[in-house]
C-alpha cells in the first residue's frame, strides 16, 4: 500500500520529530523539492537520533563537492529490517532526497540506488524512484488490523505486552495533530511567541521527551506489570515511566518531573492513570504550554480479540484549555517485535 502526499506529509512529521530530535528537517530542508546527487559514500555514521553519511560528487566542471546526508533514526531503519551493511563507505551510490534551505551541501535522504541496480527506500510509504529491485520492507510499520493473525495464547486477557504503532491510518495516531482545540487568551499568547528552539529537544540530541508529548513517540512500548508499580518503557530515548497502583496523593507534596507522576487503578478492565505535576514544558510541538498544575488522565482499553490497545488522554488544565480535551491513539500487539535499546548518542 503506498500513500497520498498528504499521508506522508503526516508521516513525516510524525517521525522525523522522534527520529531527528535534535532538530526537524522541516526547519533545514525544504520536502517541496526532490534533487539527486551521485557519488561515493565516504563517512557513515549509523547511530540514533538519526544515521548520517558523507558522500564526495564531482561537479559539472570537474571540482569534487562533500554532502552532508541525513536519514532517518536507526530504529526507523532497522524496523524496514535496512541495517548499516545495506550501504558501506566505498559505495557509489545515488540519493534522492529534499535539499537543506540554506543552498549548502545538505541533503535529507529519501531513496538510495546502489551500483548493482538495488534501490533502497528509506521512508516507510514512499515510492520506489528507479528500481523494482528494492531492498527494505515497510510491513511493521503498515500493518493493518486485517493482516494481523489472532494473538498468542493468553495474550487477549493482558494489556502486558509490547505494542507498536502503525502508520497505515496515520491520522488516528497523531494525538496531537490538527490542533482545533479552544486555548485561553494566555496559552494563544504564549503560543504566538513559541519558538522551535524553546523545545527541550532542540537543545541537546538525546533529550527525551516528557509528559504528556512523550506517548505520540511512535516506536514501540512494552507495559510490564510489576505489582505495585505497572512500568511503562518506550524505545524513543530510552524512556520510562512508573505508574503507583494506588490513590493519588495530593499534589502540592510532590516535586515536579518531566515525566510526571502517574497514579492508577483499574475500571471495567481498563487501566486508568492519573498524572500530575510534569514539569515538560509543552503539550505538543506547536507551543502549546503544559503547566505543572495540569492533570492527564489516561485510559487503556484492550479489545476483545487481543490484537489493539485503545487509548485516551484527557487533559485538564484551565490556565492552557478553555474546556478539558480529549485525544486518542491506538497501538497494536505485532507479534515478534521487541522494545530495543534506542542508544541516542550525540555529536
């Protein structure tokens, strides 16, 4: 299944805010225009936030010119089962990708063709540019419900388990997209004056992000019962989250965290947490203000068949939101996939 423009558009912008969290490539390069340059790889760097690579073209007139390419984050990569070995410094290749908006040498690599004619694609739902021989597979992070075989055994009774994200139905799991919610005249104002750089995540490269932002990441979240504690771990940076099995306490004795602190109980079969007292800075990446007298109440609701974990997040802030909000997402129990360590290392 390949997308819209519009889709992809979405998808984009879902993952190049997890897998370059340094910085968009929204604010570097321009996705409006395609340009292709060919060369030999001389550096590659096959780390997260992002791979990156260095590639030496010789110019119309002779002169030699050295790329700088960014890509994806690993974990996208290696989820399209692409690995470092896919391509190696010594290859000559050609790239397709959105040129940086200062006019340099900067690229954002989308389609790669290696010299045996193999092309790889390194968006999940992009289009094949030059080659039906393509390597990579986009199917973990397609998938449907449709596709999906019935869960393992047992597994239909637990949300406890490792859950991941499909893009194939991008809008119903960007919570915070298409923001239409009524912000008080102080958030409007506030708002009005955010910048890019004020984001946390744009000042250090491996600066996870907080509640409530953090459950959009899209890589997948195992949730491990440990009794009196329910874990929450997330491959995007690495995060955690602990939720207490027991009343909230009042939230004036707390201190403050990015992560909040999460309190829950069960209903009707679904886990209900409460979260108070998170010091992130924003609910979402247009500038939207979290403040720390927010209250979230999340709500996981596995369904009959085992296969989709259902998911709300109520959010109750006077200050920021005329009335509370309501944003939903859903992630879904593939089988075989793991949380794996995301290992951002910056430089």
């Amino acid at each position: 299944m390949k997308l819209s423009n519009l889709a992809f558009g979405l998808i984009f912008s879902l993952l190049s805010t997890a897998a370059v969290a340094h910085h968009s490539p929204f604010l570097f390069f321009d996705p409006t225009q395609t340009i292709e340059i060919e060369g030999e790889i001389t550096k590659m760097v096959w780390r997260n936030p992002h791979a990156s690579f260095e590639l030496r073209s010789q110019e119309a007139d002779g002169s030699m010119r050295v790329w700088q390419v960014e890509a994806n984050s690993v974990s996208i990569l290696n989820r399209m089962n692409l690995t470092r070995d896919s391509v190696n410094v010594g290859d000559q290749v050609r790239m397709a990708g959105w040129p940086g908006k200062g006019g340099g040498a900067d690229i954002f690599v989308i389609n790669i063709l290696i010299s045996d004619g193999t092309e790889i694609v390194l968006m999940p739902g992009n289009e094949p540019r030059w080659s039906s021989d393509l390597t990579g597979d986009e199917g973990n992070w397609m998938v449907t419900e449709a596709d999906m075989d019935a869960p393992p055994q047992g597994a239909t009774n637990s949300i406890f388990d490792t859950w991941s994200t499909s893009l194939a139905s991008i809008r119903e799991i960007l919570m915070f997209d298409g923001y239409a919610f009524e912000l008080t005249e102080a958030a409007i104002s506030a708002r009005a004056g955010y910048q890019l750089y004020d984001n946390p995540i744009f000042k250090g490269e491996c600066v996870h992000k907080g509640m409530p932002t953090i459950m959009e990441q899209p890589y997948p979240m195992e949730l491990v019962d440990n009794g009196e504690v329910i874990t929450v771990r997330m491959e995007e940076g690495d995060a955690v989250r602990e939720i207490k099995m027991s009343e909230t306490v009042d939230a004036a004795d707390l201190t403050a965290d990015v992560m909040g602190h999460s309190f829950g109980k069960w209903e009707d079969n679904s886990l209900v947490v409460t979260t108070v007292k998170s010091s992130w800075p924003y609910v979402d990446m247009t500038g939207v203000q979290n403040r720390e007298d927010a209250v979230y109440v999340e709500k996981f609701t596995l369904t009959a068949d085992g296969k989709r974990l259902n998911y709300t997040m109520t959010v109750t802030d006077p200050g920021v939101f005329v009335e509370p909000i309501v944003v939903s997402k859903y992630w879904l129990r593939i089988e075989g996939v793991e949380v794996q360590p995301y290992d951002c290392q910056s430089g």
